[in-house]
C-alpha cells in the first residue's frame, strides 16, 4: 500500500478486540456509505458496512457490530453472522454470502484504509 494514498481512520488504542468498531464514510461503487473497521484476535479488520442478504448496515447502534459472544459480526436487521476475519456469512438469510473487505493497515500511529477502484474517499 502507498502510504501517501491512505486514509487515516482512528487512533489504533480506539479499537478494543470484540468491542466497538470505528465508523468511516467510503464512496462504494460511486455511492455514498460508510465502511467500518473492528478488532479481533489481536487485527483489524475493515469492511463495506452493508449486509450481504439486503444492502442495510449491520451495526445495532453506532459501531456495535458484535454480537454477544464478540466471536462473529452480525446484521441488526435479519440477524445474518459473519466471520470477522474473512466476512463470510455463516448463517442467517445471506449463508455463503461475504462482506466487501476495505483494505486497512494498523501502524503505531493508527489504522488507515487505502483507496481503490471499489472505495474512494468522499469528496
């Protein structure tokens, strides 16, 4: 990743493994969204915040994406799982559906996303 291209998102002390994520707006595809980036298992993760089975945000309240184990990520409006370290739904309506991965890096100075073809910072 060029570091002159990346965006910065948080501080790495803001992500807490299973906790709250870090919300982020993205143009996705040429649409305004948000993405969202998470902790778990020690790595952060970043993706397109929008469900696999219909295209709604997953997070219960602002940065809740955890369900109450805080081992899988889960859909607020129809209950789907994913895996947090690939985004693969593991139940729920969008079963063998993923999540649109953002690329994010983690430095001592924070975690940041690189733009690409799919996801552009807002203008």
């Amino acid at each position: 990743m060029s570091e002159a291209n990346e965006v910065f998102i948080c501080g790495a002390d803001a992500l807490a493994d299973g906790g709250t994520g870090v919300r982020f707006p993205v143009v996705a595809f040429g649409d305004e969204a948000t993405g969202f980036v998470v902790r778990h298992g020690g790595k952060v993760y970043a993706y397109l915040n929008r469900c696999a089975h219909i295209p709604v945000e997953l997070d219960w309240f602002k940065g809740e994406f955890f369900e109450s184990s805080k081992l899988y990520l889960m859909c607020s409006t129809h209950g789907a799982i994913y895996v947090p370290e690939t985004g693969v739904c593991t139940g729920g309506p969008c079963r063998g559906g993923r999540l649109r991965p953002i690329a994010v890096r983690e430095t001592e100075k924070g975690v940041y996303w690189q733009p690409d073809q799919h996801f552009q910072p807002p203008k």
